[in-house]
C-alpha cells in the first residue's frame, strides 16, 4: 500500500514526466486509439507505430520521452504500450480542456428558467476559473443563506469546462445541479471526487455565529454548522453544508421523497427549501445540531452528534393535526 508521505516525491515525478509537448503527444495518440468495442481490453501499440505516430524523427529521443511515462502513465509489455488508469485520466482531462482551456462566460442569459426564490425570469449563467454561477435579476437569490453566494446568487460551484460543450445555459442550469449532487454523494461514501482517496469528515460550528441579521457577520451563512471533508491521500479539503448531508440520510430522504422531492435527482427548484429550515445548535463540546425541515405544512426534526449520525426528535402532519383537532 501507498502511504500519504509518499505522494510528495510520487507528484513531483510525475509532473516532471508531462512537462514535455512531446510526451503529452505520445498520451494523446495511445488516447485516439482506444477500443470502442465492449471488449475493454487494451490492445498494445508497437514501438514502431508509436513513433511513426509521433512528432519526432529521432528515434533515441522518442525512446527518451518514452521511457519518462512508463510507470506513471505508459505500461510496456512485449507488444507494446498501453495507458495506465493516470494516463487515460490525464488524456480525459486534455480532452475535455480541463487542463488547457480557461473559458469565461459573462452574465448569459438563461432562458425559459424562473428563479425558485421568486418565481421571476431573468436568471443568468456566467463562468470562470471552473465556477458555474446563476444569478437572479429579481432577488437576493440564496443570498444570505450560502457562504459562496453574493447577492442574487442561485447555484454555485465547480464544474469542467467540458460541461459548456453542447448545452445551452438553459440546459447547465439544469444539469450543474445534478452533477454537483454527484460529486457530493461521492464525498458522503467516502470517497474523493478528485482521487477516489479516503476522506475524513468533521462537523464543524461557528465559533461565535450570530445570524439575527440574516448572516453571521463570522461565517457569512445563515446557519452555523458544516462539515469539512479532507481527503487523507491528495488532500482535497470541501465544504458542505450539514442540511445538505441531511438529505441524504434515511429519515430525512424519506421524509422529503413521501412530499415529491428526490435528493438523488433534486431539481434547482428544490434549493429554495432551505428557506424553510430551522437549526438548534444543542451542544457545544462535543458539537450536536437539530435541523427541522418543512415541506408542505409538514415537519421532521432530527440531530446529528459530533460523529454526524442522525436520529429523528419529532415528525408532525398538518392534516394529522387538523382531523384531530
């Protein structure tokens, strides 16, 4: 096994081995020649076809730049090379212009879509340095309720540049959030989007939270939990909020699935059920959190303790309520 303290040397060597055109080209034509059958076997490519394939007309150089991939990137066998997983995640990445395109987009326009806070048009889609952002013309938006929102703010967060290919804002809007959610469930099994490394998972509280105003001057949220998820292998650190985690967990999916909302496939439309949610911070040291969520004249509490299980505290039914009055 791998240990943590080895990633260091690993990294610096394998970044030393792309810093080349020559070699990135080399990546890219194992890349092209893929199988697209259902047979997922790699079929080797000769050293002869790799450097008739290449850039180079040396074959001692070739032979050079080759031999700096194999390990990380390149597997060599007596007929030939194959990418490694690294090798297909770093062509995927060249692709998709992760790693070579810097797109911006400003204020877009994104048609036929209301703001689920006020039920306005005028939503618009912009994009920088891998951030998505929605904003609402009309409204504050989820502003001040997210510590990534500005006023008018909808939807925030990291998506490749490869997801503006071929949709049009209107179709981003509904899809940014469900690849969000994949990323996110991703996290609450453990696992890191970026590396698929080991995650640990805190629950985390505002050390001096006073959201009377609507924020908290200190966290800028609405609420004064998160949890904060570090991979123990890449170190990738992410934020979520702990309502968010909430909804995923059995008492709370099946209490928002029974009022027609899917956590597995939520829509932006269901973003704006955040407004009608409540938090107790109950304890300190160790941290414990009640959340009582709203839908349809309905509510369920639960709490979450500092190991982020979650029990239910109360349920009630505004029809149950009603017939026995």
């Amino acid at each position: 096994m791998v240990g943590p303290e080895d990633n260091g040397t690993r990294a610096g060597e394998a970044f030393t081995a792309l810093a080349n055109e020559h070699r990135v080209r080399i990546i890219e034509i194992l890349w092209n020649r893929r199988s697209t059958t259902p047979d997922p076997s790699p079929t080797p490519m000769p050293f002869s076809d790799l450097f008739e394939a290449s850039d180079l007309d040396d074959k001692g150089q070739f032979n050079y730049h080759l031999g700096k991939l194999v390990g990380p990137f390149l597997a060599r066998s007596v007929d030939g090379y194959t990418l490694t997983y690294a090798g297909k995640t770093i062509a995927r990445a060249v692709q998709a212009g992760s790693v070579t395109d810097d797109p911006y987009v400003e204020a877009e326009p994104v048609e036929d879509r209301a703001c689920p806070y006020c039920g306005e048009q005028g939503i618009t889609m912009g994009y920088q340095d891998g951030i998505v952002l929605f904003s609402c013309t009309n409204c504050e938006g989820m502003a001040p309720e997210s510590p990534m929102a500005q006023p008018g703010a909808i939807q925030a967060g990291s998506i490749p540049a490869s997801a503006l290919i071929d949709r049009d804002p209107a179709e981003l809007y509904d899809d940014a959030i469900l690849w969000g959610n994949h990323v996110y469930m991703t996290l609450l099994h453990g696992f890191c989007p970026a590396c698929a490394g080991a995650i640990d998972e805190e629950l985390v509280l505002c050390d001096d939270h006073d959201a009377s105003a609507g924020a908290c001057a200190s966290c800028g949220d609405r609420f004064a939990s998160r949890v904060r998820y570090e991979c123990r292998v890449c170190g990738t650190v992410e934020w979520g909020t702990l309502w968010g985690r909430l909804a995923y967990s059995e008492p709370v999916f099946g209490f928002l699935y029974a009022h027609g909302v899917n956590p597995l496939r939520p829509g932006a439309e269901d973003l704006a059920l955040s407004r009608d949610l409540t938090e107790e911070v109950t304890a300190v040291d160790p941290p414990a959190v009640e959340y009582e969520f709203a839908v349809g004249g309905d509510t369920l509490r639960v709490r979450v303790d500092e190991m982020l299980s979650v029990s239910t505290v109360g349920q009630s039914s505004e029809s149950s309520e009603k017939s026995g009055a």
